[in-house]
C-alpha cells in the first residue's frame, strides 16, 4: 500500500502547480486536504479528499485510488465554483509521478455545483485512477 498522506500530497502539490488554477483561488495556499481545520480560511478554495486504496491485482504494486477535489465559492452564482472544477479538471486530467508515487491513468468527471449550504457553492471533479509506488 501507499501512505494516504503522500498520495493526498502529491495531488496537492500537482494542483498548485497549475497557474491557471492558482490565480482563480483566493491564494494558492487554499488548495489544501479535505480535512484541514484551520482558522484561516478563504474563498473560493479546492480540498482534495482522497477514497479508499484497493490493490488492482493480488500481489501487484498498482492500486486503484478515487479521489475528489471540491472547488468551494461564496458567490451568489455557482459560476465561480463550476469554472474552479474546470480548472481542476484541467490541472489533472493524465498520469504525473510525484516523489515514489506515480499516477498511471487517471480519468474524471465533473460535477456540476450545488448549495453546499446557506453561503457557499460546491462542485466536484471526481477522479478514478491508479497509482504505484516507484
């Protein structure tokens, strides 16, 4: 297996690589875990939450990894949160290798936005993929 840790960093780092995303967030620092518990906290913003590793075949390397970055915006309109996971799927949408972990295939799928509550929209790209230890 792979440490969750290091997957949810590399997707992380990946995202803040893309200019194109990190110019429509608040700061490139939003792109952050999902589960980050911070006071500071700033729209709009991407969390990227990753799903449960599954070996792909009996004593291989290759594990099937989900994953989901949510892009959040406070705007009286979803537009800026539907542009966000655009950018997002964008940013990520083939294979990278981060530090030992390499992301052989990724596919996506985006998801339109929704009220996430009284504020703030939510879209998501939804991400399946597989991923080896290098």
């Amino acid at each position: 297996m792979i440490d969750n840790n290091l997957i949810q960093e590399a997707i992380v780092a990946k995202l803040k690589l893309d200019s194109n995303l990190t110019t429509a967030l608040a700061t490139s620092v939003e792109v952050r875990e999902d589960q980050y518990q911070g006071v500071d906290y700033a729209y709009p913003c991407v969390r990227v939450k990753i799903g449960e590793q599954v070996p792909k075949i009996p004593n291989c390397p290759i594990y099937s990894q989900p994953f989901t970055v949510q892009s959040m915006s406070e705007k009286d309109s979803s537009k800026e949160a539907n542009h966000i996971a655009y950018l997002v799927s964008e940013a990520i949408k083939k294979g990278f290798t981060y530090k030992t972990v390499k992301f052989i295939m990724v596919s996506r799928t985006l998801v339109e936005a929704v009220r996430n509550d009284q504020r703030t929209w939510l879209a998501e790209v939804r991400y399946a993929s597989l991923v080896q230890d290098v």
